[in-house]
C-alpha cells in the first residue's frame, strides 16, 4: 500500500507538470467555470473586471463590485468632472408590458398619482423620447402603500396602437412590483413557450460543463474537434428569479403580455462632459431598410 501511495502521488506530479499555466486557464475551462461558479449568486458581465479591482459583495441575489481595492477615489471623481465615468447597472430588474396603449394606460393609472408628479401619461415620456421616474403604489392605494421608486421607458410609436414598455425596478422592490402588475392586468396564464425554456437551457449547461470537464483532461493535440463543444458563456435566470420559473404571462381578455426582461437587457450609466462624445464614439447608427 505503501508503494502504491508514493506511486499516486508520483502520478499526480508528473501529471501537474504536463500543464502548463496558459494550458489551465484555457478559454473552455474559464467559460465553464464562469458558468459554474455563478449558480449561487448572479455575476454581472463586468464581473472579471470588477473582480480584480474591488471588493465584492453579496447582495440581491448578484455578486457586486463594492469598493475599490486601490485608492482610486481621485481618479474617479476627476472622469466624473472632467472626462467619463461608466457604472454597470445591470443588476436592476427589467419588466416588459406589451399590449393596447388605451389598456396599458388604464390600469398603470392605478398604481401611480398626478399628485406625486408625472405619470407614465406624460406626453415626453408617451412619445418614447424621454425616460421617466415615479413612485408605484399598490392599485388603488394611494397615499398608502407605497411600493418603492421605479423609471420607465416606452417604445417610440410605429403607427400601431400596441405599445411596448420597459420598468427598471430594483432587484429589492422586484417581486412585489411584478406581483401587483401582475395583478391589475390579470396576468396569471404563463405562455407556454416561456416555461420549459429556462429548464432545458440548464440541463444544457450541465452537460456542457461535462463535457468541458473531460476535454480538460486530454492533450491539447487530442481536443481539436473537441473545440466544438466550448459552451457559450450565458447567464440563466437572474439574482431575483429561479431558472426553472416561468418569466412571461399573459391575460386572457386584453392579451396584455408581462415578461421579467431581467438580465436580458444591459444597463450602464456614463457620468461626465465627455459621455456624450463616448457614445457618439462607440455606437454608429444603422442604415434604416424598409422591407
């Protein structure tokens, strides 16, 4: 036994010097282990930058970029001032409402007040150009029972009378706003599309990760084909909501749809004079084809 213990352990070494540094931090084991390592809490897709940099926390279901880990306290407020500043927001919570305007209209009037400031009537808002802010009540409850802060934008009319709106709530004030909306529009059926999606993706992604596991083991001359099975690194589900729930429902009588949007849709926030420049830099328009 004792011949057989020095022998695994003369194994395990020679195995250890076979791979090399640039040998284990392949992009197929970082993709997978990306995948593995957020099951608990959510990572933003900034993630590996912010967590060379700062301190993270656990909060809401995500992993956060508290605060730096070098004082960078005067380089940030001199790209605030002076130049640019982005923040990764994404950890905030996208509610989707489609549907008629006139329906939409009528029963988002009950969770919020003219008496607060503008509602999700106001006509820069209505049009799409602007994003509004206001605070949501439970239906019909106002000055009581206040749900919490929450922006909203719509998309821009094309001429048709279904709108699509988009409410970026905090992860905190989520579920709740989702269940009341829910509950002025009668949304309670699920479409059917929405369910089992969630459900596959993951037992997708659990055998991706086996697969990547064994591949990890050959030689690199032994995996070429194996290349194939890099799997895609996605982000299932999000810090508020469990990957095997259903994240759309619809209404019977007025086919009003609400879908939980969250993680699916990226938000930054640019501080600074130079923002305006950055984007202008970053982003270029496309050609407008009509079909």
């Amino acid at each position: 036994s004792k011949k057989q213990a020095e022998k695994a352990v003369h194994q395990k070494k020679e195995q250890s010097k076979t791979k090399c540094r640039k040998a284990r931090r392949r992009h197929i084991n970082l993709v997978a282990e990306f995948n593995h390592r957020q099951r608990k809490n959510i990572w933003l897709e900034t993630h590996i930058w912010h967590a060379k940099r700062f301190h993270m926390v656990k909060k809401w279901g995500y992993c956060l970029g508290n605060s730096p880990t070098e004082k960078s306290y005067r380089a940030c407020y001199r790209a605030m001032t002076k130049q640019c500043l982005l923040q990764d927001l994404s950890y905030y919570c996208c509610l989707e409402l489609k549907g008629k305007e006139n329906e939409l209209l009528k029963q988002l009037a009950r969770i919020c007040s003219i008496d607060t400031g503008l509602t999700f009537q106001e006509a820069s808002c209505l049009s799409g150009r602007f994003e509004g802010s206001l605070n949501l009540y439970r239906a019909d409850r106002y000055p009581e029972d206040m749900l919490g802060p929450v922006t909203f934008i719509w998309k821009p009319r094309d001429g048709s009378e279904n709108r699509q709106l988009w409410i970026w709530v905090h992860p905190a004030l989520k579920q709740d706003i989702l269940r009341e909306l829910k509950a002025i529009f009668q949304c309670s059926e699920p479409e059917e599309i929405c369910i089992s999606e969630p459900v596959t993706t993951s037992v997708q992604e659990e055998k991706q990760v086996e697969v990547v596991m064994s591949l990890g083991n050959k030689r690199k001359k032994e995996d070429k084909e194996g290349e194939k099975a890099v799997p895609v690194k996605k982000i299932i589900g999000d810090g508020t909501r469990d990957p095997f729930q259903s994240y759309s429902w619809v209404a019977r009588t007025t086919g009003i749809a609400i879908s939980d949007r969250s993680m699916e849709i990226l938000r930054f926030r640019l501080i600074g004079p130079l923002s305006h420049s950055v984007l202008t830099e970053t982003l270029k328009a496309a050609s407008v084809q009509t079909v």
